[in-house]
C-alpha cells in the first residue's frame, strides 16, 4: 500500500484532514515544517531511534505537495 501511494503520488493535493481520515489519525509529527508522518512497522527494522515512516508533506494551505518514505 505505501508504494502505491506513493508510485501513483495518490495523496498529492489532498488536504491534511482527508489524509488524516483515509489512513488513520495514528500520525506522528515530523521533523520537517507541516508534514506528519505513519509508521511502516516493516518487520526487518532493528531497534533504534530512527524508524521508517511514510512521510506526508503539506504546503501553507495544507494541502499535500509530496509523500516520500524516510527514516525518523
């Protein structure tokens, strides 16, 4: 599911509360200016502080301008 939200940017120009709506309000908020971020739980990552999460960027109008994975 997260490679196809991404690969088909499907997300892209929606706005934060529909994000929020369609895949949960389980969010964690980034390190990035107006983004918030969903945890992947892949199974191969090791323990540590980072961890992979599919990564949600808004503009000003809150509205998505990009959706990446990354570590946070």
């Amino acid at each position: 599911m997260v490679n196809d939200i991404i690969i088909n940017q499907l997300l892209i120009g929606m706005g934060k509360q529909d994000v929020i709506e369609i895949l949960g309000k389980e969010t964690e908020e980034g390190p990035c200016n107006n983004c918030i971020g969903y945890s992947t739980n892949e199974p191969d990552q090791s323990i540590s502080i980072d961890h992979e999460v599919l990564e949600i960027n808004f503009d000003k109008q809150n509205k998505v301008t990009s959706v990446r994975l990354n570590s946070w």
